[in-house]
C-alpha cells in the first residue's frame, strides 16, 4: 500500500512540473526598456508606444499575459508625449494587474498630479 501511494504521488509531481507554457508574453518589452536607458533616441516614443500596444495584442491572442512593468513602461512613454489620460489608464492597468506595484505606481501617479494642478 505505502508503495502504491508513494508511485502515485511521485508520478503527481512529476506531470504537475511537466509544462512548456511560457507566464508571459515578453514581446519587444525587454529591448525596449533596455533601449530607453542605453539608446534613449534610437527609436521614437511613438513607435515604442506602438509596438508596446501590438504586444499586448499579441500576448492576448496567445492567452498569456505581459510581463510586470509592461503598462508601467507604456504609461512612461504616454506621459513623456504629454499625453496624461492615457499614461493614467495604463499606470492604473499596471496596478491592477500587478498589486505589488501599487506602492510606487500610486507614489507616481500622486506626484504627476499635484504637479498638473
């Protein structure tokens, strides 16, 4: 009987850790974020924006998600264009998909704020 149990739970472990899935959908995030610190004006914030948005398509029709900091990168590149709106609805996008960040996302979005007022 032990023996049984022990077959069987080890064969449990075995297919629970049998996954090639990948979490995310990683996309152009990575080389981008990168980009924007070694090559700020390699590509223009409207194509970033552009291929930011084309992978959050993408990872939807791959039923995966973004990678965390994916809508806070967007909501960066919305404010640098001076566009408030829209960088408010994906710092808030970020947030919700990733609660950790709303200590800093909300630190943002305050100081963004009061400097609009």
């Amino acid at each position: 009987m032990n023996r049984l149990v022990i077959i069987m739970a080890a064969a449990l472990m075995i297919c629970g850790c049998a996954t090639n899935r990948p979490i995310y959908y990683w996309g152009n995030y990575a080389t981008l974020n990168y980009g924007s610190f070694t090559k700020p004006d390699e590509i223009p914030i409207e194509k970033q924006i552009d291929l930011l948005e084309l992978d959050i398509e993408k990872a939807k029709s791959k039923d995966l998600s973004v990678p965390p900091g994916n809508y806070a990168q967007l909501g960066y590149l919305y404010l640098e264009l001076g566009n408030l709106e829209e960088a408010v609805g994906a710092f808030e996008t970020e947030m919700s998909l990733f609660p950790e960040s709303q200590v800093f996302i909300k630190r943002l979005l305050d100081s963004i704020t009061s400097v609009e007022k």
